[in-house]
C-alpha cells in the first residue's frame, strides 16, 4: 500500500504517491504518479510488470474501488490525454520509463463492477 499526496512535484513523488490535482479523487479518472526506481520510495516500481485484466485496488480515507488494468502505453511525457476527465469510473498509473526521458508508462484500469 503507498501514501498518497495532492501534487506531483519531485518533494512529493520522493515521498509519496502524487495525486493529479486536476483529476479526480473518487469519482472519474483519478490520476496518479510516482517513482519506479533509484528513490528512497519506488512506489510504483512493478508498474511494467502488469497485464491486462490486472487489477488495482485503490483506497482514498473510506473510500475503496476495484479496477481491472485495460490499458497498458508508452505515450510521450508531453502528452496529458490519458488524464482528461471521464464519465466512467478509472484510474490512471503515470510513471518514468528508464533511460527513456521523454516517454513514461501509462497504465489506465476501469472500475470492476
């Protein structure tokens, strides 16, 4: 389980688990990031290893949902799409790619019913 924290700036992602703030938190697409290597806390450091059909449990103060893993993309760092607003209810799993600075892994899951 990581800590989650509003922001994704490098004193957050060293610590903790960073929330997109423009995302959502509950409801929607909510957006998080994190380090997968090389940091005190690689939170997200088995990113790669997911499949499709995966899933993610996802735990904000009381809340709780299941997400099963759908889809898995290399996108340029430059490319915010994954993160717009949805009517579904999905989370979204941005991280680094090694050696590869102008690419991160993307991973996005929708909500099991």
């Amino acid at each position: 389980m990581a800590p989650i924290a509003e922001g994704t700036d490098s004193n957050t992602l060293n610590l903790k688990v960073g929330h997109f703030t423009d995302t959502a938190i509950e409801m929607g697409n909510i957006g998080l990031a994190g380090h997968n290597r090389g940091y005190e806390y690689n939170y997200f450091q088995n990113l790669k290893k997911l499949k499709k059909e995966d899933r993610i449990l996802y735990t904000h103060n009381e809340f709780k949902k299941e997400y099963v893993v759908d889809v898995i993309e290399i996108i340029e760092n430059s490319n915010w799409n994954y993160l717009k607003e949805s009517e579904d209810n999905r989370i979204t799993l941005i991280t680094c790619i090694e050696n590869e600075p102008k690419y991160r892994r993307c991973i996005q899951a929708v909500e099991l019913y």
